[in-house]
C-alpha cells in the first residue's frame, strides 16, 4: 500500500464488522467512497457505479477481493 497520510489514518478506525461476515474491509470502502465523492459522485448508486467503472484503477491501491457492492441491500439515499 502506498505510504500516504490519508491511508494511515483510515487504517486506523476499528472495523466494528464480526470478521466471519467480512466481504471488503471497512478501509476499502472508506477509500472507495472517498475517491468516488471527490471525483464528483453523488449518491449510492453513483458510488457503486464508479467502484464498477474504475475497478482496475481501485485495484492499485485497495484489494477489492470479491466485488460484490450494494447490491440487494435498503440503504438510504
């Protein structure tokens, strides 16, 4: 992983997740969000939109294991 400020300190929050039921870890999500909000995402599905279009690039930086997203889940707008 890079040697990037911002990274350390999302590495730093404590995953709450029951580790058994992981799929991505809570740092992957973070930096998907982030990297979708700043590039102008608005939104959930625009998020998960972005995550599918940029993949290979979220892949540099993230492991991204299994890419299943939203999918099937009642978040809020």
């Amino acid at each position: 992983m890079p040697n990037i400020k911002l990274f350390k300190y999302f590495e730093s929050i404590d995953d709450p997740h029951q580790q058994g039921k992981v799929v991505h870890k809570l740092f992957d999500i973070i930096f998907l969000a982030v990297s979708a909000v700043v590039s102008g995402c608005q939104g959930r599905e625009e998020i998960e939109d972005f995550g599918h279009d940029r993949l290979d690039w979220l892949r540099k930086y993230v492991l991204l294991e299994q890419v299943t997203w939203f999918n099937g889940f009642d978040y809020p707008s």
